[in-house]
C-alpha cells in the first residue's frame, strides 16, 4: 500500500536514497545534495498528504461514527464532517457556550495591572458587558479598543481584547458575515499570544490562546489542526495550573481526553504518520476532568453531566451512566447548546434509561 510505503519514505528521505512508491510504480532516487535531499522530502510530504487526503475519501471516516469531542465535536450536533480533526472545542457548536466564557477572573500575583484604577474600571465594565446582549458585547470591544492607549501594555488588557473579539466573531457569524468573523479570530488569537508574552503566568491568557486557536480549525489543515490540537492541550493544562478552580479550562480538557479516546485506528495511523507521538489520553483521564468541572461548577451543567455519563458508558458502568442521564436531562435548558445536549440525553436514556 503505497500509502505506508510513503510514510518509510519520509523516514528514510534525509539518507542517501529514497524510495518513492506511489501505486505499483517504484523509483530509486539517488540524492546527492542537501538541497535536493530537502527538496526531495518536501515533495514527499506534499505527495504524502494528498494520500491521506484520499485515504480519508476512501474510507470516508465520517459515516464510520459520529466522533465527539475535541477534534471532531461538530459531529455531536449531527452534521457530517468532512475532516477528521473538527473544531477543537466545537466550533460553532461551542462558540455561544456561556460556561466557557464565563469568566473566573483572580489577578496573578504578577499581574502587570497593579494598582491603575483606570484599567481595573474599564476591566469591570467590559466583564459586566461581555455578559450582555449581542450589543453590550459589541460595546465591551469598542470599550477595550478606544481605551486601548492608556491601558494596553497589559497581559490583562490583551486577554480580554482576545477574549472581546472571539465574542464579536460570534456575532457576526449570526448575523452571516464570515469574512468579518475570521478577521476577528484570527485577531483574538493574535490578542491572546500578546497577553502570554506579556505574563506567562495568567491563566487567563492561557485559557483565551487555547479557546481561540481552536477556534481557527475550519480554516486550517489537517497538519495544523494536529499540531494545534498539543498546543490547546497544553495551554489548557497550564490555564488549570494556574486557574485550578475555573471549571471550563476542566471541560475543556475532558473534551480533548474524550475526543482522543475516540480516535480510530485509522486516524490514529493519520496522526501518527504526521508526527512522532500521536495524541493519547484515557476515558478515565476524561471523566477525572469532567468530575471537577462538575464539582466546581456553581449550578449543575448540563452539557459536562452528558459527558460524565458517556464517560460511564465507555467504561461500561451503566448504572452510574443512568443516573448521569437522568439527573442532567432534569437540568433546565437555557441555551442553543442545553437543547442539543438534551437532544443527545434523550437518545442515550432511550437506549440506557
Ligand atoms: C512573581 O515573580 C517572581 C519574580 O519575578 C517569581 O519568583 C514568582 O514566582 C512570581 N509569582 C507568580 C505567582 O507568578
Ligand atoms: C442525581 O439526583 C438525585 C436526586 O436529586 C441525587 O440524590 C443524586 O445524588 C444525583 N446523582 C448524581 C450522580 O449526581
Ligand atoms: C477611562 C476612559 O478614558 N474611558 C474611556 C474609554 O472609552 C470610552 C469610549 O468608548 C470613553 O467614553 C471613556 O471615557
């Protein structure tokens, strides 16, 4: 299969020779400069990912389950996906979860804000506004970029500008204006790395950088979906270190450990012909997750107890999974993403209940 045959290519394609298999077609190819060693490996990457292109055509991995969670979570609303490595934190699926963007603001013992109360009252403003209408948070970003020259400076300023913009982007995704919305993501996460630069131990920042990195998986490739798929689980672990009692970066974590889990053979190959050590995590490392959030969380949450309770189908403990079900199908719905969840609980307690 020259697919697998590619993948020894790329291992074998800094030495002397390469074997390039491409069918039933063989072709030693004698490398005698650097550049056409590099040059060589460049086309073999770039012949390698039109394979896995088609493997994933092939296959269509899609119609083998619907993945949940991190790096396909789109499937859970029902639509097809038509890559393996969805949205990291479920794209538009996510984007209006309020638990996420809830906000669990301490100052950083090294925050660089200190003492200026010109900051901390347009902080509290924008907080209080992002937790308004569609207009308020529109405000909170006007309100962060017009104060922008006396308060910037500030890993505080620049997460919340991150955290403002990512909000916007919703907005007009609503309201149908895509290009306006990608400006803005792009930007939240250009915001967000400035805030890390600036104070590496604000958990915030890291919250902020790993939620909008995921928000960019539709426009990105499976290679960089990969990739940033280590660097939100990373930023996301660090967030909790420095956060330990902000439930989401928890959630947030148990939807990666879950989404992992769930990964196929096949994509597992995928990930693993991209780069050395594909993802793992265990369905215990999920659950230990969504347990916290659970236990942290002010008011029960519905979407994270549908998690705990598919964790407990994963582990075949069904009557623990039951009562998951039924206690989160009871949690009153207050949003888009509450009715999708009860959508799923419904069908799992008719199948577990
Ligand atoms: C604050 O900064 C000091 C020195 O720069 C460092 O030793 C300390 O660990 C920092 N504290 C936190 C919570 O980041
Ligand atoms: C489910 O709800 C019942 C009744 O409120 C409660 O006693 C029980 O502890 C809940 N179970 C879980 C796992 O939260
Ligand atoms: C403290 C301060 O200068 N606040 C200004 C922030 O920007 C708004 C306009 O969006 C001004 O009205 C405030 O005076």
């Amino acid at each position: 299969m020259s697919f697998f045959r590619q993948n020894a290519t790329i291992i074998s394609g800094i030495g002397a020779s390469v074997l390039l298999g491409s069918g039933l077609t063989l072709l030693l190819v004698r490398l005698n400069s650097i550049s056409r060693d590099l040059r060589q490996l460049a086309a073999s990457v770039a012949k390698l990912r039109d394979e896995v292109k088609d493997f994933q055509d092939k296959f269509t991995i899609r119609k083998r389950r619907r993945l949940q969670g991190f790096y396909s979570v789109t499937a859970s609303s029902g639509d097809d996906d038509d890559d393996i490595y969805q949205d990291a934190y479920g794209g538009s699926d996510l984007e209006s979860l309020k638990e996420l963007t809830g906000e669990y603001v301490q100052l950083t013992e090294n925050s660089t804000v200190g003492t200026d109360i010109a900051a901390k009252d347009i902080f509290k403003q924008t907080e209080d506004l992002f937790e308004g209408s569609n207009d308020d948070k529109q405000l909170a970003y006007e309100l962060l970029i017009t104060n922008k020259s006396k308060i910037s400076g500030t890993e505080e300023f620049y997460w919340r500008l991150s955290k403002s913009a990512y909000l916007l982007a919703q907005i007009f995704n609503e309201q149908g204006n895509p290009e306006r919305k990608k400006e803005l993501l792009y930007e939240a996460v250009e915001s967000a790395t400035t805030s890390l630069s600036l104070n590496e131990q604000d958990g915030n920042a890291h919250k902020w950088y790993a939620i909008t990195l995921g928000s960019l998986n539709e426009y990105q490739s499976t290679q960089d979906k990969i990739k940033n798929g280590f660097l939100i689980q990373e930023h996301t672990k660090r967030a909790i270190e420095l956060m330990p009692s902000d439930p989401s970066n928890h959630y947030m974590l148990g939807r990666w450990c879950y989404s992992v889990y769930m990964l196929s053979w096949l994509e597992r190959k995928v990930a693993a012909t991209l780069f050395a050590s594909p993802p793992t995590a265990t369905i215990e490392e999920a659950l230990d997750e969504f347990l916290k959030a659970d236990k942290l969380k002010p008011v029960k949450w519905k979407e994270n107890m549908l998690f705990i309770a598919k964790c407990y189908i994963e582990l075949r403990e069904y009557d623990k999974a039951k009562e998951w079900l039924n206690n989160a199908s009871k949690v009153p719905i207050k949003d888009a993403n509450d009715k999708e969840a009860q959508v799923e609980l419904e069908t799992l307690i008719s199948k577990y209940g």
